[in-house]
C-alpha cells in the first residue's frame, strides 16, 4: 500500500486528465464513494474521469508505479458493493463517465463498437435508430454503462433468448493494471487463434483490467410484440408453463418473469398510480412476452395457444393479454421497478441465486420455509427470470420492523440458509449481480480450492501487485498446495 500523500495522489492524476476531471474533496466525491443502496461507503484518495483509453493508461501506469490501488466505477449501480472505495482513503476511483462515445453502428455486420462509459439506454436506442436491436434489458438502464455490463456479466429480462453480456460481446478493449491496452475491438463471431482473452475480462469484476470500449453483437429489430400478465398455480405450474411455452413459441419466447404476491404488492405500494393486471390476488404470476419479426396477428396467435394449454393443463388461473403497446408497458413496468421499490422501502436481503430449471419449484419451497422459521413475518419478494433460473429471493423486513433491525438479526442466517439450498440444488449464489464485497466472504464457501486457486493464479498473472478493486470478487489468496487436493 502507498504512502504517498492524497495531495500529491490529486497533483499527479489531475496532470493527465486535467483539474476539472480529478476530484478531491468530500462534497464532489460523495456521489462516488457511496453505493446504489447506500449500504457501502468508503473514501478515496481521488476520483479520476478520464476522457479516453490514453488518459486512462497513464492514469494505471503512474497508479502501478506508485502501488495506489484503483477501484474501477461506471455507473455505479451494483447491489453488491464492488464500484465503491474501502474506508481507507489510499484507493483512486477511476469513473468512465466522460468516455460515452457510440463508436460505430455497422448494421451489416450487426455490430456496434462503444465506448466503455455508454450508458445501456444510450446503446439500446444507437442500435434502434439503425434499425437493430441490443437486447440486454435491465431496470438501471439509464444509468448503469456498458463497461459495468460487461465486468459483471449482467443478464436482465431477455437472457432466456438473447443470452447474457458474455454472450453478447464481440471484442473489447481493456487498460491492464499496469497501463497496458488490450486491444481486441474485432467483430468477428468466429476467431480461433487462441484463448479467447475477452472473456477474461467479462464478469471478472474490474479486478483484471478496466474495460474501455466493447463490440457489441446487434440483432433484427423485433416487428411485434405480445404480452400477458399471467396468474399461475405455483412455482412448479410456472416451470410446466414455461416448457409448453418454448415448445409453442420456440425462439419467439423472450421473457419469462416470475412475480409472487408480496412483491407485486411491494411495488404496487411504491409506484402509487398503477394497479394489477389481475382483478384478483393470486400468489404467483409471471410476466411472458414474445417477440418476432413476423406480424402481430400470427404472434397473438400463439401467445393464446400457450395460454390456452396452460388453462386446459390447470397451469394456469387468470391472464391479462396486454392490448397494446402502453398495456404491454405498463405490465413491463410492474416487474422493472420491484427492485427500486425494494431499496426505497430498505430493509431487503439481496439473494441473486441460480438453480437448475428442474430444481427451481423445490428450492423456492424449501427457501421460503427456511427464511419464514427465522422470521415468521418476513415479505417474501420473490420474483426474476424463471426462464433462465435466477431467482432474485429477496426477502423484505416486516412492515413494522425497521431495516437495521431486521437486517442486524437476520441478514446473515437468511443469506447462508438461501445460498446453501441453491448451492445444494445445483446452483449459484450469483446468478447475475457479482460478488463484490456483499458476498466475497462466502465464496470461499461454495468455490472448491482448485477454483479459487485458478481464480488467484489469473489474477496474480495480470496484477501481481492485487491494486486493481482490491478485496473484491476475492479475499484471501489459497495455499498454492490447493492443486495438490
């Protein structure tokens, strides 16, 4: 760790990218050292925008030169603590805003080259304005980038037909711990000269370099659209649901969102002027949406089939087809803001899980039980995307207990009885949000030794020094006697 003086830490970096783009003092570096939730804090030395890919690399270079450690930031919107400083105030924050240049639209190639600090909006509405489609979609869209995308692999709402961001990157350009720039800005889907060294970079977190541009694959702009709001019989009725729904729809299925009552209820409570769908309360319903190039008759057509099917299996209870494009909105905007309503009510514990599709009805039963043994009262918002299994399981203080309380007496026995029956099923305890801070201690909980030691093994061969977002992702390095288990 450096010695050096956060004076001399300002004077250095403000000499690369200019005073104006180097903050140093509390009021202008409050909104960097805070998270979303404003739930993790922290100081820094200094906050640095770098207005290009050169900047940034001197920026690294005099950082590795003088062991200042970097925590790498975009829009700051990650769940789990891994974009904000720790409380020592030795760390430089490197925010990518300034760098939100769209670099290229290729619609023949159906491609488009960004710079890192775009925000996900920006990106969507460059592509649609060339007549394509970048369909990540997730509820921060305004404001996370597209460099944070891609560090933390983000999934959102349409990873059921178009993938998540691994599968959605082309090329990338990163700045390496030390101030070297990895250039691999190709757009090509097929390049077999070797690791693919992209993917390194792709939900690792900021911990292996800061990603400063992307080629982005694009896709046909979808013609029409159909939705339903629909109520199901259960979880499980939910899982059967899907299936005659892929077998029906095929590629046309692109979203298949699980809600449960409290968290339709949450949100309902949070936005004021919108209502159910649903005449009645039913406590699982999920939010379907098809879309194709094809006209909008045929789809409706088949989005009814699959209702129909799921009536006459008993799947399903009620349904609500949107009949235009302000109901599908609405219906969209239901599912989008739950998690918005959870941090504005506080008092939610953030399990971002993944189990196999075949396991999904169970471990949310065995769950459910778990968390209510230990708080009988608790809101259980459990919603997300069924189709690709992530459950966000996110239980929620009871209405007359407040935050500190609930989450000083149940944050960590909720969490490790979550993570353990995900883990048990065959899951992950990060399905899309990361690790960060939040869930770093438990990693080594649920990744074998030979795991964390490849993990700590890559690191080390890209920051020896452990200065890019340190005591991220990972915490301790593993014995290397790890590969002798």
């Amino acid at each position: 760790m450096h010695t050096l003086s956060p004076d001399r830490v300002v004077v250095a970096l403000a000499d690369i990218v200019g005073s104006r783009a180097c903050l140093a003092s509390g009021p202008d570096t409050a909104a960097f050292t805070t998270d979303y939730r404003g739930i993790h804090h922290g100081k820094a030395a200094a906050v640095v925008l770098p207005a290009n890919t050169r900047e940034l690399s001197r920026v690294m270079a005099w950082c590795h030169a003088h062991d200042v450690p970097v925590v790498p930031q975009g829009g700051n919107t990650s769940l789990m603590g891994g974009a904000v400083p720790d409380a020592s105030g030795q760390a430089v924050v490197v925010n990518l805003r300034r760098m939100n240049q769209v670099l290229e639209v290729d619609a023949t190639n159906d491609t488009m080259t960004v710079q890192a600090g775009v925000t996900l909006s920006a990106a969507r509405s460059a592509a649609e304005a060339a007549g394509r489609l970048f369909p990540l979609r997730i509820g921060s869209e305004g404001s996370c980038q597209i460099g944070g995308n891609l560090s933390t692999n983000a999934g959102g709402t349409a990873v059921l037909r178009y993938g998540n961001m691994r599968d959605l990157v082309l090329g990338l350009e990163a700045v390496l711990p030390d101030g070297r720039i990895y250039s691999g800005l190709r757009g090509l889907r097929k390049d077999n000269t070797g690791y693919d060294l992209k993917q390194l970079f792709v939900g690792s977190e900021g911990t292996l370099g800061i990603i400063t541009a992307a080629v982005l694959k694009l896709m046909p702009l979808p013609r029409s659209s159909a939705v339903a709001f629909v109520a199901v019989a259960s979880p499980a009725a939910a899982v059967a649901l899907l299936g005659e729904a892929k077998k029906m729809a095929g590629q046309s299925l692109t979203a298949f969102e699980l809600v449960s009552r409290p968290a339709l209820e949450l949100v309902l409570a949070y936005l004021g002027d919108a209502s159910s769908p649903l005449e009645d309360s039913h406590e699982w319903m999920v939010l379907i949406e098809l879309t194709s190039g094809v006209d909008a008759e045929a789809l409706d057509q088949t989005l009814m089939q699959v209702l129909e099917a799921g009536l006459e299996a008993g799947l399903v209870l009620d349904a609500a087809v949107a009949a235009s494009g302000a109901d599908a909105q609405a219906f969209w905007r239901i599912r989008e803001e739950i998690s918005d309503a959870q941090t504005r009510t506080g008092g939610s514990i953030k399990c971002d899980v993944s189990v196999p599709l075949s396991r999904i009805a169970p471990f949310i039963e065995h769950a459910t039980a778990a968390v209510l043994a230990l708080q009988p009262r608790a809101r259980m918002v459990i919603y997300g995307h069924m189709g690709d299994g992530n459950v966000h399981f996110n239980p929620l203080r009871p209405a007359d207990c407040t935050a500190p309380a609930f989450l000083s007496a149940c944050y960590e026995p909720v969490s490790h009885a979550v993570d353990s029956l995900a883990h048990a099923a065959g899951g992950s305890i990060s399905a899309e949000h990361g690790i960060g801070v939040a869930k770093r201690d438990d990693l080594t909980l649920y990744k074998s030794p030979v795991e964390l030691a490849l993990m700590w093994q890559i690191k080390r061969a890209l920051d020896p020094k452990n200065l890019l977002n340190p005591a991220k992702l990972l915490l301790d390095a593993p014995s290397v006697d790890a590969f002798d288990s």
